[in-house]
C-alpha cells in the first residue's frame, strides 16, 4: 500500500512542477527551447535523461539476461558513443545556426522540400520511442499497484502528457535534474542491498562466460551487422530533435558541449547498475523457484528481496527513468509537428500561435503513440526500430549540411530518397546483412555522387 502511495505522490509533484513551468511558458520558444538558458547540470541532466529510461532499465536488462553483453551494443553503448559524439563534433556548428528546431535546419540549409520531408521523417522515428515509454509505465504500475496494463498504461502516459503539455522544454528540464538524482541514488543503493544477499561472483557465474564477449569473431556479415549494432543509435539518433533540443537550450555553446560528454559517460557508467541487478535476479529468483517474463525481472527482484524502502528507492528510479525519457521523446516530434509542419506549411501562424499548436501536437502524437503502445508491448523492439528511419535518411544530410559547403538541396534530396529506398529494398529481401547497412550506404553513394555531379555540372557551364 505504502509503496502505491509514493508513486501516486511522484505523479502528483510531476504534474505539479508542470504547473509551475507553465507559468514560465509565453512564446514558442519557450515551450521549445526553455528560452536558452539552461545551466550545465540542467543541460547534463536532461541529456542524460534522453535515452536512461524503459530501453535502459527493463529492455536492455532484459535482453542481456537473454543475449549478453553482444545483445545490448545498441544501448547503452552506441546511446553513450552517440552523446559523446555530439558533445565533440556536432554541437559546435549546431548551436551557432540558433533556430528551434532539426526541421529549421534542413530548411535553412537545402530549402522547404526538404524540411517537408525531413520533418515527416522526424516525427515518425519517435512514434515507436514514446510508445515504448508508455508500455514500460504500463509495467511499473501494473507490477506496483496491481491493476490491469490497459489502465496502467492510461495512467502513465496521462501524467507524461500533463506535464509536457503545461510546461514544454522547461518541465522536462527540471523534472529531468530531479528525476536524474533519483535515478543514480535509487539505483546505487538498490545495487548495495542486493549485493549483501549474493556474491558477486556467484552472480557473474550465473551466466556463461560467453555472456560478457563485446566482439565475436565471425565472417564479413557478422562484423558488417555488428558495425550496425553501433550506429544503430550512435549515429542514427544524432540528427533527431530530443537531442538537439537540449543542446539549443543551453545557455552557452560550452554549456552543451560539456554537457554532451558528461551525460554520454555518465550514461554508460550508471546503465551498468540494471545489468548488474539482472546478474543478482537470476541467482535469487532461481533459488525461489520463480520463473517471470525477462521485462518484468527488475521489478519482481525488487518486490520479492527488498524491504519497503528499498523498493520505493528503485521504482522512484525506474519511474523517474521513463517520466524522464517519455517526456522528452513526447516533446520532440511535437516541436517539428508545429513549427515545420503547421507554421511553415499549414497555417503560417505568428509566434503566439506557435506555442497553442505545440500543445496540441503534444496530444495528436501522444493518441497516436498510445495506441502503437497497446497494439505492440515489446519495449526494445519499439524504441531499436525508431532509429533506423534517422540513419539511413537523415544522418548524411545532417553532416554534409554542416561540414560540406557543396552539399546542396539536389545532394540532400538524393540522399533521403536513396537511403530509404535501399533500405526499405533490403527489408523486403530479408538480406543476411543488416538492412541499416545497405541504406546508409546508399544514403551515402546519393548523397556524394549527386555532391559531385552538380558542381562538376556548375564548372562545365
């Protein structure tokens, strides 16, 4: 009982620091890009809070419990590589062009075509991760107050819902700061119980050895999918908006460069602590004859071996690791759906405008994503596939439009159209070599050929 009353007061401070955020919100930017004025812990803070959440916690833990180590490179690795990578090479050159959103970039860069279409592209990679926030807050509240998923499901995407809709950018930053403390503090103290009932090398022995191999040796299709593995979301979730976001919040170019590398080490180190409990959970729960599905592993350890406070501690984290990511998520496609869609294609609104059309998009995307999250319950698979739309398409205009003064609308158009057509090709064949790398590949021949051929075009006449 206790245990349900925590969480319910959880969702009530979360609704009410979104009230509090609203009275910050008076134009579009604000409710986009929290008036560029986030301090280094709250830039830190709300990129670590990105991905950290039901993919990290529930979904990757329980894909290592199948597949070891090898299952999980997309995340938390190449998640860790992709913020690092932004922190050093993209954050720079972004933050300089000050606009509010990724389609604003392809606009001012290769023209309306293609913030058109890279705006649609955007917003239907983030369908499958809100769903997939949703599904895991299904989860937690399912396993915490005992009611069926569909209701559970309502519960939490309402609460995610009501404080983005009433704060935007600023109540997902500083829900995210404190969601990040309770995070990293739950976990830690989660890790020190457990770690009292079992040695931890009896917990590494629960597995094979073959559980920990980061590289396995194989032939060209193996080392060719596992390179996918990495850019999966290391370079797949680069040119996407949640991102891009945090770093046009921050007050300073330093601000969100050092944030980017803060957050990608720190999320990497602290995504350890689930794998860990996952070691923990199959020692215990095998001694105790329980036999449970892989998603449900964390909360059922935690409801089993723990005292009350512990299990506060730990579904504050995990909760707070959703909230925090299916906020983000929410917001993003909602600032592309209203600034890029209805302002520049629809409506041709004014700035007051902006932030009313923001609202309502945070609920169409939010409908539609709940009922993607009640048709498909599978929490990796929903938020994997939500990246791959992002590399193969928008990845190579993302870099040519930055580092490249050649690569033009005609560059960036061949670039969208190749890759996602090969991409989708090798998804139709069932191709033994991962799909993302036909499709970036040609994302990158259309992109560079048609680089070439205009300016060799341009030089002839």
């Amino acid at each position: 009982m206790w245990l349900g009353i925590s969480v319910i007061l959880y969702l009530i401070v979360s609704i009410l620091i979104g009230i509090w955020a609203s009275f910050k919100v008076k134009t579009g930017e604000d409710f986009i890009l929290a008036g560029r004025s986030l301090p280094l812990h709250i830039t830190t803070a709300a990129l670590f809070a990105t991905w950290f959440g039901s993919e990290t916690v529930l979904g990757a833990s329980s894909v290592f419990y199948q597949k070891g180590i090898y299952g999980i490179i997309e995340d938390p690795f190449g998640a860790s590589l992709c913020l690092i990578i932004l922190g050093v090479v993209f954050v720079k050159p972004l933050y300089k062009m000050n606009v509010l959103t990724f389609g604003d970039f392809y606009r001012e860069k290769f023209g309306p075509t293609v913030e058109l279409l890279a705006s649609v592209l955007l917003i239907v990679t983030y369908i499958g991760w809100i769903a997939g926030q949703f599904v895991a807050l299904g989860l937690i509240f399912e396993s915490i107050l005992g009611i069926p998923f569909i209701w559970s499901l309502i519960l939490g995407a309402s609460v995610v819902v009501a404080y983005t809709y009433l704060g935007g950018m600023w109540s997902v930053s500083i829900t995210d700061f404190f969601q990040m403390i309770i995070i990293i503090v739950g976990l830690i103290i989660c890790l020190i119980f457990i770690g009292q009932k079992v040695s931890f090398k009896e917990a590494l022995n629960s597995v094979p050895s073959s559980h920990f191999d980061f590289f396995r040796k194989g032939n060209a299709v193996l080392y060719l999918n596992y390179i996918a593995m990495w850019m999966t979301i290391g370079l797949g979730s680069l040119p996407q908006q949640d991102i891009f976001q945090r770093v046009m919040s921050s007050k300073s170019v330093k601000v969100a460069q050092w944030g980017s590398v803060i957050a990608g080490l720190m999320y990497l180190t602290i995504a350890m602590i689930p794998i860990a409990l996952v070691l923990y959970a199959k020692v215990l729960l095998t001694k105790n004859g329980i036999i449970i599905d892989e998603q449900h592993i964390l909360p059922q350890l935690i409801l089993q071996e723990c005292p009350l406070w512990v299990q506060v501690m730990f579904f504050g984290a995990l909760l707070s690791a959703v909230m925090s990511t299916a906020s983000g998520a929410l917001l993003a496609p909602s600032t592309i759906l209203s600034e890029n869609i209805f302002n520049h294609f629809i409506f041709k609104s004014k700035e007051l405008n902006i932030l009313k059309y923001s609202r309502l998009s945070v609920l169409i995307l939010a409908i539609i994503s709940f009922f993607l999250a009640f048709q498909n319950q599978d929490i990796y698979q929903l938020v994997a596939g939500s990246n791959a739309l992002s590399l193969v398409g928008l990845f190579v205009p993302l870099t040519g439009g930055l580092f490249f003064k050649r690569f033009g609308q005609k560059s960036a158009l061949a670039s969208i159209i190749l890759g996602i057509l090969c991409w989708g090709i090798a998804i139709a064949l069932n191709t033994e070599v991962s799909p993302l790398i036909y499709g970036l590949t040609g994302s990158l021949i259309g992109g560079i050929f048609t680089m070439i051929y205009t300016n060799t075009t341009v030089k002839d006449n």
